[in-house]
C-alpha cells in the first residue's frame, strides 16, 4: 500500500521555502506521493455548496493566495527525484483539453514518469463562470469528453478526435508520457456518475471519505460503495481488478470523532493501533494508496505530526 500526504498549494505554508522544505523531508521520510488540490481563483462570493463540510461553506482557510496546481506540481517535480506527484484533483473543465494534455504529458517526462492524474468534474459554478470554463450544467460531460481526448492524444500516433466540447484532426503530438500507456488516471468524487466514471475510465477510484451527502466514514459503508463499483466495473466490460481504490483521509487519530454517523467505529479515529487496524481492514479488501493531511501552521509542525505518524501508526500495520 502507498501513503502519501497532503502538500499546502494554498496559505503560507505554500510560499517556496516552506513548501519545498515540507515536500523534501517527507520524500526523504520515506512517503510515496504527494498531492495537490485544484483552484484557478476563488470567487469572493459563493451560492456553490462545498460538497466536504456538513454547512456546504467553503473553509474559509482557503480564500488566500494560491498556486496554479499543475505549475506547482512541475516545480516540485524538479525538486525531488522519487515522490509521486498527484492532482488531487485536477477539476477538468478548467483548462483547454489538448494544452492541458501536453502540460501533463511534459510533467510526466520531466519527473521520469512519477505523474498520477486524479480527476474531477468541479463543484464551484462561480469559479467555471470566472474563468469562462464550459458551461458548469455540462461539466460532467465536458469531463468524460476532455479525458478521452487526453488518452488519443498520449496514446496516438495520428491523434484525432471529433467530439462536442474538442476536436482536432492532423496534428503531431510528442512526446507522450514516460508512463505508458499513460499516467494512471484516479477518479475523485463519491456519487453515482464519480462511481460510473471510475468504472468506465479510471484506473483507480479515489473518494474523500468526508462527504455528508456520500459519507464513507465506517467501514461498511466503504465496502458498500466499493461493492457498487465492482458491479458497475462488471457493467461496463471491464476486468475488476483493472479499477483500483485510494481514498483521501481529511479527519484522523484522536482528535476525530470517535463515532461514523452510522454508529460504527470511524475510520482511522483514534490511538495509533486502532488508526493501523483501519490502514490493514483497507490493505485487505483492496485498497491501494491512502493520504493524509497532516495539519500544523508551520513547516516543522507539519513534518513533525509526519515523522510521528510514520513512528507510532505505520510499524504497526
């Protein structure tokens, strides 16, 4: 099993001596990836609700000074020399299909192949409106159509596509990722069409387990919702084992809530043995990559909860 870790793209923990020391240390701690999170700009009024926060508020945290993902992503690539490297998750939509593919395909050579594309269909309408993105009511569609573009284009030699929202015809398109056939595509989200996504293109599944509307905070409802994707997997044609399962982990150790709103044990809540039984529950029925975020308002407080979960949590699992 892979862990990886949160990295700050947002606040003062994203300035460049902090985010470069917090990203480094943890490579060197022995980390397998780390993510980043997607906004272009924050709108300073928002009617969208935010799908992870019982109000539907966006945490107010986060209204700051912010990178562009993929800009970020690329300098940390230079940066460090085995850390996987994951848009957690890249909104889709935001960005023109064909440059978005090169920049990721760039990205992807230029760290040796170490690009993870996790993906989502965005939730800010203000945002998509802001940026002049497609029109938000299609942007699960514009999602499907801009990813199945990104795969002609890494995985053709006479890339062609003739959809609704992309089109391109007579055009060469290299290099093409380091990884082949391309970098692994992780699909975010929890609801229906996210599952049907994942299902349909996506190499791995990647929820948040933090949704009230989807939430996947005990243990059975994580392996309900991993028994609806195996059955949708099957629908669409595809082998099971092709769709594999990482999960973003907001809320953990003693500090959580003890109780999921089911009743049951709340994953990953409390002492390190029990945060390690839930990390092997999740090994054992097939999941592949767990991250973290580990909070602090500096970059020594961050990698210090870091080095003590790696200390106390991880030999026991």
């Amino acid at each position: 099993m892979l862990i990886g870790f949160n990295a700050p793209t947002a606040g003062p923990l994203s300035a460049a001596d902090h985010l470069a020391k917090i990203v480094i240390d943890a490579e060197a701690m022995g980390f397998d990836y780390a993510t980043f999170s997607d906004h272009i700009v924050i709108p300073t009024a928002i009617a969208a609700e935010y799908p992870y926060s019982a109000s539907g508020e966006f945490p107010s945290g986060t209204r700051g000074e912010r990178h562009e993902q993929l800009t970020e992503i690329a300098w940390i690539a230079a940066k460090t020399t085995r850390l996987r490297l994951v848009t957690s998750v890249m909104v889709v939509p935001h960005r023109p299909a064909v440059l978005t593919a090169k920049i990721l395909s760039t990205i992807d050579v230029l760290s040796g192949g170490r690009l993870t594309l996790g993906i989502g269909a965005g939730w800010m309408r203000e945002e998509f409106e802001a940026i002049d993105a497609p029109d938000f009511d299609a942007r699960g569609t514009v999602t499907d159509e801009y990813v199945r573009a990104f795969v002609e284009l890494w995985t053709k030699d006479a890339p062609k596509f003739d959809g609704k929202h992309v089109r391109f015809a007579n055009i060469g398109f290299d290099p093409k990722p380091a990884q082949k056939p391309h970098p692994p595509i992780w699909v975010g989200g929890e609801s229906g069409p996210a599952l049907r996504r994942a299902a349909r293109i996506g190499d791995a599944w990647y929820p948040i387990g933090t949704n009230p509307q989807n939430p996947l905070d005990s243990l059975s409802r994580f392996k309900a919702q991993a028994a609806r994707l195996s059955k949708m997997t099957a629908e669409a044609g595809r082998d099971l084992k092709a769709v594999g399962i990482s999960l973003r982990v907001t809320i953990f150790g003693e500090t959580a809530p003890p109780q999921a709103s089911d009743g049951e044990h709340r994953l990953f809540a409390g002492p390190p043995a029990l945060v390690a039984a839930d990390i092997r529950a999740m090994r054992d029925m097939g999941v592949g990559s767990l991250d973290f975020g580990f909070g602090g308002s500096t970059a020594d407080e961050v990698l210090s909860g870091m080095q003590k979960f790696r200390a106390d949590v991880l030999p026991l699992v």
